[in-house]
C-alpha cells in the first residue's frame, strides 16, 4: 500500500511509476471537490472515473451507442447477474456495442476522469493492490498509463486558458472556413445556433464540459461565435438522485433537450438549491422517497413545486395525494421523461 497527500506526491508521477513497475493497483483520491478511482492492470489504465463526474454509461448514451433504458438495463443486469463485470464489457459480450464504440468512450471517459483529479491540488491518495480474486473481468481496450496522464495534463492546462460560462448562449459570427480547427470544435459550431447553452452544446456533441467550454472560448476569441443577443428562458430542473448512473443519466437528457439542470449532492444540498434558485420542477429518485418529498414539501420554496419520482414501482400511500406526487417509471426512456416534463415547456 501506498499513501499520502496530493501536495506531497504529484498524482500523475505516482501513475507513471506504478506504470514503470508494472504494478496492478486501484488508486483512491479523495479531495475536497469529490473522490476518484484509478484502476491499473499490469500498469495499464484499466479505467478511471470522478464522483461526482461522468458514468462510462453516460459515454455511452452521449456518443449514441446506446439508449438511455438499454444502459440501465445493462446496470440491472450488471447487478443481478454479472456482478463484478465491467458495464463495457457487459455491453460487447451481448454486441450492444463495437470494439471501436467502447475504445472510443473509455478514452473520454478515463482522460475526463484523471484530468478532473489532476486539477485537486489538496487531498489525500491510497494505492492499494488489485485483489487477484475479484471477479473483475478485464476489459479488451487498456490505456498506457504514461499517455493517458500526458493527454490528461495537456486537457487541464487548456482548460485552464479560458472558458466561457456553462450558461452562455453563444451564436456563429465568423466565417469558420478561414481556420485551422480541431473536429470537435467542428461539432461545436455545428448546433451552436443561438438558443442551446454551452452546457446543452457540451452534451449534444458528446464532449466534457471542461473541453467544449475552453473550445467554444477559442471560438470566440477568434471571433466565430458571438454572444446571442436573446437567451432563450429554459426551465430549471433539480435532480435528486441517489443513483450516480441516473443522476447523470437525467442530466444528459435534459441538458440535451435544452432543459437548465442543478444536480444535489444530498438533501442538505436540495433543499439549499430550492431556497435559492427556485426550479421548475424537481426530479427524486432514490431510497425512502416518502421522507425525501416530505423534506422537500417542508421547505416554502418546495411546497408547490411540481414533483416527480423516479422509481421501479408507482409510489403508493397517502403521502402521494397528499402531496402532490407524480411518477417516472424507471427504468425510464427519452420519451418517459419529456413527455412527464412537457408543461414545464407550455408554461414558460
């Protein structure tokens, strides 16, 4: 075991020397902005992921691979009957998905992932060795570890040069044929068309926020994209989910479909967002949902709010007429949810 603090030992010069001995290894960051696991077999980057940060099922969903009910299916699956088996390999083995499909999303999930825990520059780290009676079954595509921590360290330092507001509604104003650009800006210029934030746009071309905010402030530095002289009012929507995967799930689809989202950490953090921002509408999913809407019912700002759960079963009992609940099954479609959430679209 190895142990310290992030300002003792540089994250990605510890990686590159478990890489250098060849070490399998699951390493465990925790800082004030969230907490991280990087796995390594035999040296090579097996995967990495961020709490709070992306899900490699959301990878999944934003590149187009799969639908938003066939990754939970997956993760039902997982649970039940696959334990300990990888949700990229789940999806190969049953050809939901190509080499190539599941190559491409785990790069942008682990460069997100250790870009993210490069940038804690307070916070302490565990490196433990890998069980080798896990269950874990490897998956087909690894990363060298040296790269993926070079790639990373590159995507930091850009984000670091500029970025425009996750809220910014920007629109074309130059001419982009004139300019070198990379593809994924490409993308970008593509469906910024005045009305999606740079939030949505981030989701809609697949790309971490980080990454699209400092391309979308390059293009608008070389004057290709200006401000939109109206913004479009989006409703506000609160998730408050116990389930990561549906967390990020319902961020994506909502971001997508030009919907404002505010994620909650735990009821402590909804209720503060509901006090202060005042959402349109409010999405729970989790355990004990009757105690969570009467938090929620209890607060001045949430009394009214339209609400929904998220969950297998419609919620019984006298608490559900009592207080005005409605329901998403899950697990849930595209369609399941904008259909729930279309008044919020009339009402505006």
């Amino acid at each position: 075991m190895i142990k310290g603090t992030l300002s003792e030992l540089d994250l990605g010069e510890l990686l590159k020397a478990l890489e250098a001995a060849k070490r399998s290894a699951i390493v465990t960051v925790k800082a004030r902005e969230g907490w991280g696991r990087i796995h390594l077999n035999i040296g090579r980057m097996v995967y990495a992921r961020t709490e709070p940060g992306p899900h490699l099922g959301e990878y999944l969903v934003r590149l187009g691979y799969v639908s938003l009910k066939e990754v939970q299916d997956l993760v039902l699956l997982q649970r039940n009957e696959n334990p300990g088996t990888p949700l990229g390999q789940l999806a190969l083995s049953r050809k939901m998905i190509t080499e190539q499909d599941l190559r491409e999303a785990l790069f942008y999930q682990v460069i997100e992932a250790i870009a993210t825990m490069l940038g804690w520059k307070e916070g302490t780290f565990v490196a433990e060795g890998a069980d080798e009676n896990a269950s874990q079954v490897p998956l087909p595509h690894t990363l060298e570890t040296r790269a993926a921590v070079l790639e990373a360290a590159r995507r930091l330092d850009e984000w670091h040069r500029g970025s425009v507001e996750p809220d910014e509604v920007l629109v074309l104003a130059g001419d982009p044929t004139r300019h070198s650009l990379p593809r994924e800006a490409w993308q970008l210029l593509e469906i910024a068309d005045g009305a999606h934030r740079a939030r949505s746009l981030a989701v809609e071309a697949g790309l971490s926020e980080e990454h699209a905010f400092h391309l979308l402030y390059e293009l608008k530095s070389r004057g290709l994209l200006r401000p939109a002289t109206v913004a479009p009012e989006d409703p506000l929507v609160l998730i408050w989910a116990e389930s990561s995967l549906v967390r990020r799930l319902l961020f994506v689809l909502l971001e997508r479909e030009r919907f404002r989202t505010l994620i909650a950490p735990d009821a402590q953090g909804a209720l503060r967002m509901i006090e202060r921002k005042r959402p349109s509408a409010v999405l729970i999913e989790g355990d004990q949902l009757p105690e969570r809407v009467r938090q929620l019912r209890s607060s001045a700002a949430g009394r009214y709010v339209p609400l929904w759960v998220v969950s297998e079963q419609p919620p019984r009992g006298l608490w559900v007429r009592s207080n005005r609940v409605q329901y998403i099954r899950k697990p849930f479609d595209e369609a399941d949810v904008l259909e729930a959430l279309a008044p919020l679209r009339r009402s505006i």
